[in-house]
C-alpha cells in the first residue's frame, strides 16, 4: 500500500518541526520541506494535503519568503498557519496588513462557522496567537470561519479548494483544541486514516536497507545510547549478522560505559559487536580545543578513521550506519534548508569530514526522539534501555567547558555518575528527560577541614522535555539536589562548589556546547 504523505512547507516559525509532530502523533507520515521547495518536488511526493507554517516575516516586505503558487493549482487540501494563512490570502488576491495591536498570547476564538476544521469544539475556545500582520480582506470564494476581539479574520476557508487557514497557532500547548484542529484537518478534509505506526515504518525501513545495502556488510557507530541501540536493533533485523557494530572507547565516555555495552550487545542481544580502544588519539586530538565547534567536528572525523580501521578487518565495507534524529538534523541544517538559523552541528551531521570511505545509512533520521523510543519497544528492546536519556554523540567532551584533559575527564566522570545514581533514586526520574554534570573553566574558594580550597566548580543540568526540540529546567526537590551537592563535593576530589541551571531551551540549549 502506498504511503499517504502530508508536506510541511516550513516559513521560518521558532516551532515550525512541532507541526510536523502534531501530524505524526495523528499516525500519518509527513516531510518538512524548506518554503522555496520547487513544484516539481513537492510533486513527486503526490502529497496528500500541505500545511504553511508560520514564520517572522511580513508578507508585504520585500524578499519575504514565497512559495511557488502553482500549490495552489495541485488539487490537494491545505491548512495555513498564522504566516501560512496570510501568505495563502495575499498571493490568492486578498488583502494583508498590519493589526492595529500585536496579538500575542492566549485568545478567546469566537466560531462562526464551524465547517469541517472545527469540527467538535465549542462557539468559544483558548488559542494561542503570535502575529503582528492579520488578513484585511478575504480572498475570492473564502468565508470567515472565526474571529477574536483584536482580528476580524482569525480564520478563513474556501470550502471547495478545501484551504484553511487559522491565524492562531493549533500547534502548542497553549491551543487546548489544537490537536482536534489538526486531526479535523487531516482526517475529515484530507480523507486520510491513521496508518502510519512505529509497525508500518519497521516495514518499509526493512525494505529499504535490503534493498539499499543488498548482500553487504554494515559497520555501525555503537555508543550504547537509545538512537544507535535501536538502529542497531532495527539493521539486525533488516540484514542480521552482516551487521557489525563497532563500539568506540574514546575516553570521553560515561563511568562504567564499555561494561554496560558489551553486557548488552554481546552478550544479551548476540550482535556482531567490536571494542576499539582509541582514549588516546582522541584525547591527542583535543588538545588544547577550547571552541565547541571544532570539538564536535574532530570528534566526527576521528569516528570516521576509527571506523575505516576497524571496517578493513572485515573485509570490503562500504556503509555505515549511525542513529541520526531528525532533532540533529534540524539543529545541524536550518531546517532541511528553510529560513530558520542553524544552532550548532552534531558531530554525526554536520561534523563528519567531506571526504570518507563509507556511504551512510540513517534509518531513524526522520523520527523524533518519542518516536524512536516506540520504535525500540516494537523491536523488543528492555525498558531500561529504550528509556535512558539522551547522551550526546560527542560525550564528555561537550560537558567540558574549556580544555578536554583525562584529569578533566575523570573528575567529571565522577560527578556525572553521582548525578545519575542520585537521580535514579529520584521518584520523578521518568519525567526527567536529561540529569547531568557539566564541569565549568573556573575555580573558587572553598573551605574543607579548616583549611582554604580553590578548586573546580560543577554546573548541574536537569530538564524535561518531550523532544529535545524545547525544554524547561526540572523543579527537582531541594533535598534531591542537596544529596547531588554534596556527593559530589565530598567524593569527587577537585570540585568544591555546585550549581544549577534553571534556564530553559529556548533560548539556551540543553547541552552546555
């Protein structure tokens, strides 16, 4: 059966990636695509409806970003968002201006019409605006659907072409019935069914690597973390012992690491697996490398040349594998090409070196991280490993503010596993999406048996998050974080001083670098 796809044109928006979310938590496949994406792609992909994000520009500047209008000629329903709803009345020949005051916030949407997209909500409902520009005259053939006080226009269709669009944002939290928006969409005017399960793309991802790879060998880059347990899982199944995975001990890894891993993957799960010690050309590598930049992209390239080592005892390999997400794309790439800002590269993206012996396969690059941990779960993997948090490919290395020494290492090894046991501990660990150390370039004064310390001090970074893509600092219990605080203090041998960050993604990142 042929896959039904939705196209996310992306505009720019802060959150436009949380529209794609809301389609996939609605079971059907979608792509986001840059706005300037030509026709004859979008196309190809026989999309079986299109939704315009919003976005930070006017439509009435000059270079803001225009999507070719022959979408408009391809037959297929679509939904604009806020930027989307006005871009589809002003290039369909209605009038966009300026609202008379920024609209920013929660609203009270009054329905006048509830037609097909608000279908089973009620007169009045909360949504969530952000927009300065608002649609002044409807296009030919459109009908109000809804208002609020401060726009006459927050919702408008033409019931035949079947466009849509909603000033507001259905996509955050903040729009209660967003959900119910999304689904309206999709189900009763796109005609499309909720099909597209962790069970569907185990299916057509084993599919695709046979027929990609056919009767050869894959290395894969194990680091024991969830994204490249479960690729592994997922390429054992495709294409079984012609799997071998590849465990890099670079020095930058958690306590205890290399023992979990070969437990696992060895011994528990049978798969080909192959330890590389290689502590001492990494930590070579990054010496005296202060900038995060550089650091992730060494790191890339000496995986690279360990790999190809280890690759040629196997004989002829030509692909590897890695567990790519497609948070790390986004965060790598703008946006697969659109206008928002590229925040920093991963070391399996954006840090691997141009040239390299391999061609890559990326099996879970276009899932979320919830999705991902599905995905484990219909594989068959244990609980304790589909639900670890998130370690950052390039490791320690990015929790190092400054210099990456062993010395470094060790004592933020130390600290980190305290972190983790206390926090394991913790009744509210589950709702935790990330608890670890970061070891800060500064020293201060401290006092320990009467007598003066100057020693390092030890950043604590807890979050919660559904996807890495947001995340806000985890009210964790001050007994909690007394216990971290002086574990570390008093068993970690060099840190005198403690703190924690409660800032939240945006504006920072979850990783310190």
């Amino acid at each position: 059966m042929e896959k039904k796809t939705v196209i996310v044109l992306d505009f720019g928006a802060q959150y436009n990636q949380l529209i794609a979310r809301r389609v996939r938590e609605c079971n059907v496949y979608c792509v986001l695509l840059p706005y300037n994406t030509p026709v004859s792609r979008i196309k190809a992909l026989k999309p079986s409806g299109i939704i315009m994000t919003g976005g930070p520009s006017s439509v009435s500047m000059k270079g803001s970003p225009r999507c070719d209008s022959r979408i408009f000629g391809l037959g297929v329903p679509i939904l604009g968002i806020c930027y989307g709803m006005q871009l589809m009345g002003y290039m369909l020949g209605g009038r966009v201006g300026q609202t008379r005051k920024r609209e920013y916030g929660h609203a009270d949407l009054v329905i006048d019409n509830k037609e097909k997209v608000f279908s089973g909500l009620k007169k009045k409902e909360k949504v969530w605006m952000s927009h300065g520009d608002q649609v002044l005259k409807l296009p030919k053939g459109f009908v109000r659907l809804a208002h609020t006080k401060n726009s006459k226009i927050a919702s408008m269709c033409h019931p035949e072409k079947k466009f849509y669009g909603v000033q507001f944002h259905p996509e955050v939290i903040h729009t209660p019935k967003g959900m119910q928006i999304f689904r309206n969409f999709l189900y009763r005017i796109a005609g499309l069914k909720p099909t597209w399960t962790m069970r569907s793309f185990i299916k057509e991802a084993v599919r695709d690597m046979r027929s990609a790879v056919g009767k050869e060998k894959v290395v894969l880059g194990l680091s024991g973390g969830v994204d490249s347990s479960v690729a592994a899982a997922l390429l054992h199944r495709a294409i079984g012992k012609r799997l071998h995975c590849i465990f890099v001990d670079n020095g930058l890894l958690r306590k205890d690491e290399k023992a979990n891993v070969v437990d696992t993957f060895e011994r528990h799960l049978h798969v080909n697996l192959y330890v590389a010690d290689a502590e001492k050309s990494f930590l070579k590598a990054l010496e005296d490398v202060i900038d995060p930049e550089r650091k992730r992209k060494i790191i890339g390239r000496e995986f690279i040349r360990v790999f190809e080592s280890e690759a040629r005892h196997l004989g002829k390999v030509r692909f590897l594998a890695q567990g790519t997400l497609y948070p790390d794309v986004i965060e790598s790439v703008s946006a697969k090409g659109g206008p928002s800002a590229t925040i920093k590269t991963h070391h399996n993206v954006g840090g691997l070196p141009k040239k390299m012996g391999f061609k890559l396969i990326e099996p879970l690059k276009d899932l979320f991280k919830d999705e991902v941990r599905k995905l484990g779960k219909e594989l068959g993997l244990s609980d304790k490993l589909v639900y670890r948090q998130p370690f950052p490919g390039p490791g320690l290395a990015v929790r190092i503010i400054g210099d990456v020494t062993k010395k470094r290492l060790d004592i933020l090894r130390e600290a980190d596993a305290a972190v983790q046991e206390e926090m394991e501990r913790y009744d509210g660990y589950k709702g935790i999406w990330q608890s670890f150390a970061v070891l800060l370039p500064v020293k201060t004064v401290g006092v320990m048996g009467d007598e003066r310390t100057y020693e390092n001090v030890v950043a604590l970074r807890i979050v919660t998050s559904l996807d890495a893509m947001t995340a806000d600092w985890a009210k964790v219990p001050y007994d909690i974080l007394g216990r971290i605080s002086n574990r570390i203090i008093n068993e970690v041998k060099g840190v005198n001083r403690v703190v924690y960050d409660i800032s939240s993604k945006p504006p920072s990142t979850i990783e310190w670098e």
